[in-house]
C-alpha cells in the first residue's frame, strides 16, 4: 500500500528541488566559471562570459529556467536500506516531474520511442530515468537530480577497444570526441569518463563521474593523474566558450572506473554543458533536508 | 570585426555586408524550426506554414506558457545545436527565402554552399543563454505545427535587438567554426602524443 501522504510532501520537495536546480547553477560549477572568466580576456570569450553570467543573474531574478532546454530528467539516487518509504519512492519521482514540468515551467522532451509523440509532460517510457544504488545502515536518501540536454548529450558516446590499444586509445577517443561534437554542446564542458570492461558500464560510469564536483579527483593517484593531464591537454587545444576559440576548453574532467576483463578496455563518455543542471539533495525521514550543491538554500 | 543592427525582411546587399566574425543585432520577425521542420519542409517538401522571405530562422526549442486568454509567453528560449540541421539546411534556405539562420555550434560544408548560393548567413547566439535571448522578444506573433510538440513547433517571434549573434557562415564560403576546428586539430596531435607518454599503465 503507497502512504498517498508521504507520496504528496516527497514529490512537493522533490519538485521544488528540480525547479531550483534548472533555474541554478551549483556552487562547484559557479565558482569554476568565474575562475575560467578572469583567465578568458580575449576575442569573443570576454562576451560570451558575460552573457553567461547575466543569464543566471536574470533566470535567478525572473524565477526562470535558466535553459529552455531543461533536458530528460534523470535521477540518481542513493537509497539507505532503511529508509521508511522505498515503496513511495518511483511513484514520488514521477509526480515531482510531473509538478516541476507545470510549475517551472519545464520544456516538454520525452518523445517516445516508435510512436514519436512528445508527451508533454517529461513523463514517458523509462523516463524519468531513476538508477538507484541500497546504502547499508542508513534511513535518509541522497538524489542527484540530472537534467539531460540535447546538446550536452550528443557527444556522448562508449566503445570497446582491444587491450593493446592502451589507455593511450581512451586519450585518443577523448580528444577527437572533444574537437568535433565538444564544440557543439556549450563548453566549456565539464568531461565525464567511465573505464570498465563493457561499453554499458563505461557509459553509465562516465555519466556518474559528471555528478562529481568540479575539482575532485578520483582517489586512485594515477586515474587522479590522468584527470589533470586530460585537463591540461583539452584547455592546450583552446576551444574556449562556445567553441569561437579561447585560452581554456574544459572546467574538467572527471573519471570514473570499474575493473575490465582481460580481454576488452571500455571507455564511455559523457560531457556536462557549462550550465551543468546537476543537483544534490539528502532527504530525511521526517522531509527535513541537505540541499548539498546549493549550501543554505531552503526550498 | 564590424557591429551591424539589421531589421528583417534583410537584403541581399545587408548580407553582402557580413563576414565571418561580425556581430548582428536583429530586429523584426524570428521563427523557430529544428529538426522536425526541416524534415516536413525538405524531406517531406511540405509548404512552410510561415513566410520566411528575408527573415531568420531559429535552431531553437522553446519553453513557452500558454496564458489564460490563450496567447503565449516565452520563457526561455537559447540555440539548438545546429549541425543537426546540416543535413537539410541547404534546401530549406532556398525552398523558403530565409537570409540569416541562428543557432550554437558550427554547421558542414553543404551549408556553406547553401549560404553562398542563397545568400544567407549561419550566425551563433551565446549557447545555455535561454532567458537573454526571451528578453530580446517582444511578442509572440503566432504559432504553427503546434502538433510536433513545443519543442519543434515554429514559434513565430518578433525580435528587438536580438543578439550578440556571431557571424560563423557568411555568404563568401567562409566558416568560422570550420576554421577553428582546423586549428584545435593541429594542437591536438601534438598534445595527444606527450600525453601517451603519460599513460603507460599497462605492464
């Protein structure tokens, strides 16, 4: 039996929190930007910062989303084993998408697949898009909210290559990936890279390496290496914002890794665009929350 | 690089004017078309609901909120990718008239062609910037195919000072993003090869 109650207050929260999160860029994100403006001072960069910045001072002011693409809403979610309501949980996702798409409001993309009918309400098969992960011991849940845009999501792509190929085949794949489609999807980009043996993980890791903060680093030391390295050579290449050229390309890059069989080395990718809508909140049994991305905002 | 404030319906001799690297400010009539536009227009050669003779077309996807007396609002409306449109670009600026395309990211060869044959200009508005651009629209005019959903339906604007809009394809053959793409390519091999050096994790 769904508690109608806790469904109701669960989704309201939840909503709020994807109505802020559309309409705000989390404090990791914001802080790199201002970074990366100071260092960008020639051609069109110094506009196109500019613009940059007055959007989200006028979505912020206006109560707007602060991109008319507000993507397919994907949720991640960190479920404790012992948190009271995992049987309202999918049902209370859903409703808040469906309360945030009228209350934002959010542009409507979920068009499903073979009848091509935009729904027109963010709701459609398998979306929105909920991986969930059981944390022993705990009563609370941590959501990541993830608005999907088009444009951030056609660079993405996995693929398996051979052994011999080397982690010097992932650089490769990175790069040429970065140098065509990274032009197109709003950078500076923030890079996210799975590495695994199948090309489902690596994709679905290089997806959760972009809810990572800017500036963390994977704890393995040669994978936290590789970060860096990757950084410095995509800044090196100078897409700068928008792709119109400039002394930096990235805000990072963010790996993610599972062990590989002996026989295949996978790598998936996929990129954030710089108004990088993910969002991160801990929910508590009685509804009271962390909004952990946006410290001290109250929904 | 030159400013230019244009007003629609534009000319032939205001896109003469322009080359890659100029900036536009565009008043008058804007309407948005993507993907499923230029599949009714070009791959279907169904008639274009809007007469689009002179004015910009906008690789863009809207969110727009229906009032009580059923007119519209935007409230926000940024660039789409445009390569996606690389494919029918072409056709649709000589099957409909239009003289100045708005979007993000570069487009191919074909359309360089197409602009130079239709004398029409690609131009890029700053990506991710939805609400700036919703604070350039004065009014909703109108709105047709409401059937393929808000997203690719043609939003039927009108524009004050709509801008920056970079100039990334003009009528000369020349392509900004293509040019820079060149570049980024030339760095890259060097970079790529010093970071190989840097990944020797197998043993």
């Amino acid at each position: 039996m769904h508690d109608e109650k806790i469904i109701d207050q669960l989704s309201d929260l939840i909503s709020s929190f994807i109505c802020y999160a559309g309409s705000h860029l989390p404090d990791d994100v914001d802080a790199k930007l201002k970074e990366m403006a100071t260092i960008e001072t020639e051609g069109f960069a110094p506009t196109i910062y500019k613009a940059m910045a007055d959007n989200m001072e006028i979505a912020d002011r206006l109560k707007r989303p602060s991109c008319q693409d507000t993507g397919i809403i994907q949720f991640f979610v960190k479920v404790g084993t012992k948190y009271p309501y995992q049987n309202e949980l999918g049902e209370a996702l859903e409703q808040a998408v469906l309360k945030a798409t009228d209350r934002a409001p959010l542009r409507h993309n979920a068009v499903q697949i073979f009848d091509e009918i935009n729904t027109g309400n963010n709701v459609g098969v398998r979306v929105p898009w909920v991986d969930m992960e059981l944390v022993p011991d705990r009563d609370d849940i941590e959501v990541y909210v993830y608005m999907a845009g088009g444009g951030c999501s056609l660079p993405g792509m996995a693929k398996v290559l051979m052994p011999l190929e080397g982690y010097e085949g992932i650089v490769r794949v990175i790069f040429d990936q970065m140098t065509s489609y990274g032009v197109n999807a709003c950078p500076p980009c923030l890079v996210g890279v799975g590495i695994a043996g199948s090309a489902e993980v690596a994709a679905k890791l290089s997806k959760k390496a972009l809810l990572r903060p800017v500036g963390s680093h994977n704890p393995n030391p040669k994978a936290a290496m590789m970060e860096e390295e990757l950084e410095k050579g995509l800044n090196a290449v100078g897409l700068g914002p928008g792709g119109l050229s400039g002394k930096l390309s990235v805000m990072g890059v963010n790996i993610e890794q599972a062990a590989r069989h002996p026989a295949t080395l996978a790598v998936g990718i996929s990129t954030a665009c710089w108004a990088h809508r993910r969002a991160c909140i801990k929910i508590n049994p009685d509804m009271s929350y962390d909004f952990v991305t946006s410290k001290g905002v109250k929904l | 690089m030159s400013i230019y404030h244009l007003t629609t319906p534009v000319s032939d001799e205001d896109i003469a004017k322009l080359h890659i690297g100029d900036v536009i400010y565009l008043t008058g009539d804007i309407t948005t078309g993507r993907d499923d536009v230029h599949h009714r227009v070009v791959i279907q050669g169904r008639e274009c609901p809007v007469d689009l003779k002179g004015k910009a077309v906008f690789h863009a996807g809207p969110i727009m909120k229906k009032l009580e007396d059923g007119s519209y609002t935007c409230v926000a409306v940024g660039p789409t990718t445009s390569m996606r449109m690389e494919k029918a670009e072409a056709e649709f600026l000589e099957a409909t008239g239009v003289k100045i395309i708005i979007g993000k990211g570069g487009m191919g060869p074909k359309t360089t062609a197409g602009c130079k044959a239709s004398k029409a200009v690609h131009t890029i508005f700053p990506g991710g910037c939805a609400v700036v651009a919703a604070e350039c629209i004065e009014k909703v005019k109108g709105v047709e195919w409401l059937d393929l959903g808000m997203p690719e339906a043609m939003w039927q604007f009108q524009g004050k000072e709509f801008g920056p809009l970079i100039v990334s394809i003009d009528s000369y053959g020349e392509n900004l993003i293509d040019n820079n793409k060149i570049a980024f390519n030339e760095k890259k091999e060097a970079i790529v090869e010093e970071l190989y050096k840097k990944v020797q994790f197998m043993h």
